[in-house]
C-alpha cells in the first residue's frame, strides 16, 4: 500500500512539473502545450497570452470578458498575411493600431497589386466593436449590408480584391502551420485542427474584443455623468463645462453636439442616423447602401485625429477639408439628408468661422486614445 501511495504521488509531481518551466527565478507556468512549434514566430509568452476583459467606462457601467485563448488565436489570424491568396495581405495591412485599426489610403492594397473598392473603416473609430456593431445596431461596411461580424469576416477573405479566401482554404492553412497548434490547443486539449466555424469564432472574439473608451473624453465624461448613460441616449453635456477640458475644447464640445451630433451621436457612443448622404456628390458613381443615390454608414468620430483620409472614398485628406464641405461645399443631391438641408430645401452651409473651427479641431483631439492605440493586447503578435 505505502508502495501505491509513493507512486501516485509520483505521477501528480510528474504532471505538476510537466506544466512547468525551469528558469533563472525557478518555475513558470506554462500555459501552452507544444510551445516549441510557436516560440520561433510568435511574440507571445510561454506563461500565456494577454487578458481580454475589457471594463468600460463609469458613464456606461459594464464590463465585457472575452475568451483570452480564442481572442488571441484571432490576433494570430488577424496579422497573418498567409491567409490571402497571394501571401501579401493580412486583415491588418488595411486596419493599422498605430493609426487606429484604419488605413492612411483613400483605397487599401488587395492581394495581386488590387485595390479595395473603398475606404477602410477605421475599426477603432467606435467605443467598443461587440458594443456597437451588430444586428438590431450598427450593420458592417459603407453600405450598411452586413448584420454580423462572422458575416463581414467571410465576406471580406473570400473578397476577390483583398485577400481572395475561402473559409475551407483558411483553415488549411492554419491546421498546415505549425505556430497555430499551440494556440490551438489551448482551445481544446485534445484537438489540433481548427475547424471553420472555430476560426471564424476566433477572429470575431479578437475584433469584437477591440474598443477605443480611455480617451480624454471618456475620463471626463464619467467624472460628470450621474450614473449610466449607455449608447444612443441624449445627455444634456453641450452645458457642462468639462472640468479637465480646456475653453476651447469645450466651446469645440458644444460646436459639435449642436451642429454634428444629430447624426454622429451626443457621446461617441452608436450614431443617430445610420445612413446618410451627406451631399458630396450630386450624381453618386459608387451608390453606397442599396437602392439610394450616395447614402453611406454615418461613423462614429472616434482617434479622428489618426483615421484620415476621410469619407468612403477617401476623398477628404484632413478634417480641414471635412469641415470646408460642411461650411460651404454640401451639394443639392436627390438623397440629401433633411439635416442639411435649409428650410427652402437647399443645402445647409454651416460657415465655420476659424475660431470655431480651431475649437472643433481641439475638441475632436479629446477623442484620440494613445492607451488603445499602444495597447499590447491589440498589436502584431509575429516576430520580425
């Protein structure tokens, strides 16, 4: 008996230590099994990967936990450019963190020496993506045509000019390379392979996770809000003087919740009017959501300051530009919005004066997120 004692005793240290990794500060745990397969590719530590638990802001009084092994996964499918036909292109040659997940083109490089059709939205342009996006909120894309982000995640690989993939041909290559097995594993224990639908959930866990909500707007928003907002409900901020803001910043504040945020939303949160056009042309080449002449997604302003060339087109390349359409440059268009237009119906000329435009232009850097932006948790995981 003494005998059977000492040998299962044995086994549980010979399991505990299996786990483990002997270094200079005696043992870490190893979070990954077959780490060999990854070490030599991938920036991520044998202890385990970032945490993905995201707590929001005061004024919206929620936390959000992700599945830290599968968004990770994802973080490796995002940077990956072998999951395009050509080799070249990964989800983030279009979609940058240093300039928030947008793309500085007015159209992005697609597998092939292509181009994108449009614009790259900036993925960090809104408070959170699992927050914001999705069926009964925001839908995906310029034109509004996508209710689901595993939806826009196929659509956008099997895209003849990005990246030209089918679902089959993605987790071919993941179950062929072996830096996906630890990550893989780490998912189920006892499976190597990924199967579709676990790729799929891996990517949308990774990009549902990403989220801008530590800017100098959120901060002093929650200082001055009384309890929960949430997305989408009005709060009467154009009054409150932002004790951390500086004159400008607020006068800018109360610019743009009087003349903007009737479509772009009071507090960064989901838009007020999902489509719009906004009269930039009078005759559309590129109609944008389905059976309209020019009508867009109306984006959230978030990192504005990082996410330019601006419109669907790119056609804007600084807010500048942006603001001088606004003041005088808005067409008479078939589908122009009623919000800009007169009473009389003609087209709305906000005339920014250039102090005006200066407070805007201050209050819009309000909104840029260093902390997101630098966010290891977000960056490329692969060795250079």
């Amino acid at each position: 008996m003494k005998n059977l004692k000492n040998l299962a005793l044995f086994f549980v240290l010979a399991f505990t230590l299996s786990s483990c990794i002997d270094n200079d500060n005696g043992f870490t745990h190893s979070h990954y099994k077959k780490y060999e397969l990854m070490e030599n590719t991938l920036n991520i530590p044998q202890e385990g990967p970032e945490e993905y638990n995201l707590v929001f802001p005061e004024y919206y009084g929620r936390e959000s936990p992700f599945n830290k092994d599968e968004a990770t996964l994802g973080r490796v499918m995002f940077y990956d450019k072998k999951l395009s036909a050509d080799g070249t292109v990964s989800c983030a040659s279009c979609h940058k963190q240093e300039i928030a997940f947008s793309d500085d083109k007015k159209v992005s490089d697609g597998i092939n020496n292509q181009v994108t059709l449009r614009n790259s939205l900036a993925l960090g342009a809104v408070f959170n993506f699992q927050e914001y996006y999705g069926p009964n909120r925001v839908p995906f894309f310029w034109d509004n045509s996508v209710q689901t982000v595993e939806e826009q995640i196929e659509f956008t690989f099997g895209s003849k000019n990005e990246m030209d993939m089918t679902l089959d041909q993605i987790v071919d290559v993941m179950n062929s390379n072996d830096y996906y097995t630890p990550l893989i594993l780490a998912l189920n224990s006892q499976e190597e392979k990924i199967t579709k639908d676990g790729a799929v959930r891996a990517l949308a866990t990774f990009v549902n996770s990403i989220g801008s909500y530590t800017s100098r707007f959120d901060k002093a928003l929650s200082k001055e809000a009384n309890g929960r907002i949430g997305f989408g409900q009005e709060m009467n901020v154009a009054s409150i003087n932002f004790k951390d803001f500086t004159e400008s910043e607020n006068r800018g504040k109360s610019i743009y919740l009087s003349k903007c945020a009737s479509c772009h939303g009071e507090i960064m949160g989901a838009p007020n009017v999902l489509q719009a056009s906004n009269g930039i042309e009078v005759m559309a080449e590129d109609p944008g959501v389905a059976f309209t002449n020019g009508q867009f997604k109306v984006p959230s302003l978030r990192n504005l300051n990082h996410t330019y060339p601006y419109m669907h087109d790119g056609r804007f390349a600084t807010i500048e530009e942006v603001l001088d359409h606004y003041s005088t440059g808005i067409r008479a268009t078939d589908d122009l919005h009623p919000l800009l237009k007169e009473g009389s119906g003609n087209p709305r000329k906000f005339n920014f004066t250039e102090e005006e435009r200066a407070d805007l232009l201050a209050f819009f850097s309000t909104l840029d997120d260093p902390e997101f932006i630098a966010d290891q948790k977000y960056s490329d995981p692969f060795k250079q």
